[in-house]
C-alpha cells in the first residue's frame, strides 16, 4: 500500500524476467544441486536479505518457474548462491543443468521468512535454531543475523535425505557448529529427544526458536513451543513454505484463510507464526 501511494496511486510494474548465465554446478548425493547464477552486480546486494528468493526455470515455459532461496553469502560477488532439491515436475527440470547454461529468473522477493521482525530485535542473548534437510539453507540468513547481533546460536539440524558430505561442506563453509538430532519417528511425530531440546532450551531463557521445517512439522514444533511452562515464551521465525506462483501477491495461490473475513498473502504479508501455524 505504501508503495502504491509512493507511486501516485498507479501500480508498480512487476518483476520482469532476466536470463542469467550459470557460473557453477555442483551435484550432491540425495539429489542436490548447487548452482551459482551470474547476476548484474548492481542488483547483488539486494539478493542478500534475510527471507529473499527467486522464481527461476531452466525451460523457456513459464509454468517451470520454481521458488528457491537465494543462499546468505558473506562477501558481494557478480553471483548468488542456490540450493535445488530435485524432487519433482518442476525441480527435475534441473537435470540437465551445466555451466554455461542460461536460465530465467525474477526476483528478488524477500517474505521467505516469517517472524523476521522478531528475529531482528533478539541481541545479546541465546537463540535456537531447529532445521531439518532443506530448511537450512532459507535459515542461513537468520542464523548469520542472529550471530552477527551477539547471540549465542545453538543449532539443531536432523539432515533428513541431505548427503553427510553436504552436511560437513556446509559446517566448513559457514564455520557453523551443528548438534545432529532426530526431529521426526517413524510415527510423523516430533521425537521425545527434539522435545526435550525445546523444553531444555526454553528453560535456558532462548529468546527465539527459528524452525527450518516443512509445514507438517513446522505446526508441530510450534504447538509444541507454545505450550511450554515458560510465559511469554521466546519469539518465533520460520521459513515461509508456501506455494508460490506470482511472488507479487496478484494470483491467489499462496492465500490462507484464518477466518472468513480475512486473507492472507503468503508471499507478501509477514504473519503472527501462531496464526500460521493455524492455517497450514
Ligand atoms: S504467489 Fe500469487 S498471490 Fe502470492
């Protein structure tokens, strides 16, 4: 809305497509891709925020456009950073990939997180960060946040289908220590060991509990926050899973309802994570 009144009430023109070339392709076990885009160097820092991600295909069709984070990195390069789990119609596209290659992006948009506000005011205290798999790497950003604001992060990470070898490239490469644990049974739920992390961490006075979850365990791990002993508990972030088409809050595919007199814009409205978790 600001915008739009900045803008002398007239929309803004969306996101155009840009072709990028690709710099770098590195394939792990478990079906992971990382790939490096060369991105005009003027626009790289925008890249670098907390919660920002790109729409980006390999195929001219823009049905193929998937939403993927762009990886926190320490110093300003003429490239960003991706991590591509190969998982289905859209992903698979991927394959093929090889240096050189041009691909199709736009971007960036940056409601990738949520709860970014109350992860930015935690200073000089403890925090705490459960991810499993994948959900790392949207985290990254808040992890570097979190630690750059003199908090003491503990992380916890169940790597899930991730390959041991990416786990110890990403403990090398962000000088991150990393406690391995089992987030989920067999039975779908949080383990009694991740459970007794959030009670011990809680107890411990963590003013945060980032979640790097998919939405099945995200609703569980944050149930499960909320009923601790301790009030007010500590804040909440996690990463934004939603399905997204346009990124510019236009087509509906990222909408929740909580009541019927509201809607949530997933891709552009930062949410309370209790009224998230009640609607995934
Ligand atoms: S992705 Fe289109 S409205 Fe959110």
């Amino acid at each position: 809305m600001q915008e739009l009144k900045n803008n002398g009430n007239k929309a803004k023109r969306g996101r155009r497509v840009k072709q990028g070339e690709v710099a770098r392709v590195i394939e792990y076990a478990g079906d992971c891709l990382f790939i490096r885009i060369k991105v005009p160097v003027t626009e790289r820092s925008a890249f670098n925020r907390p919660g920002a991600f790109i729409f980006i295909r390999y195929l001219e069709n823009t049905f193929f456009d998937v939403p993927i984070s762009v990886i926190y990195e320490e110093n300003e390069t003429d490239t960003i950073g991706l991590l591509i789990q190969m998982r289905g119609v859209k992903t698979n596209q991927f394959r093929e990939l090889k240096k050189g290659d041009r691909v199709f992006y736009r971007g960036p948009y940056l409601n990738g997180l949520l709860g970014k506000k109350e992860a930015a005011c935690v200073h000089d205290g403890m925090a705490t960060v459960i991810c499993r798999g994948i959900g790392f790497f949207p985290s990254l950003h808040v992890i570097m946040m979190l630690a750059k604001n003199r908090n003491k992060v503990n992380i916890y990470m169940d790597k899930g289908s991730f390959d041991e070898h990416l786990l110890n490239t990403i403990i090398d490469l962000y000088e991150v220590s990393i406690t391995e644990t089992d987030i989920c049974d067999s039975e779908g739920e949080l383990t009694d060991n991740i459970c007794g992390i959030i009670d011990r961490e809680i107890a411990d006075g963590t003013r945060l509990i980032h979640l790097g979850l998919s939405d099945y365990l995200l609703k569980k791990a944050i149930e499960k926050i909320r009923k601790a002993d301790r009030k007010p508990g500590p804040f909440i972030s996690c990463i934004n899973n939603a399905h997204m088409c346009c990124g510019e809050g236009i087509c509906g595919a990222c909408t929740k309802n909580p009541d019927p007199s509201r809607i949530i814009h997933l891709c552009k409205e930062q949410v309370d994570i209790s009224e998230y978790a009640g609607v995934i």
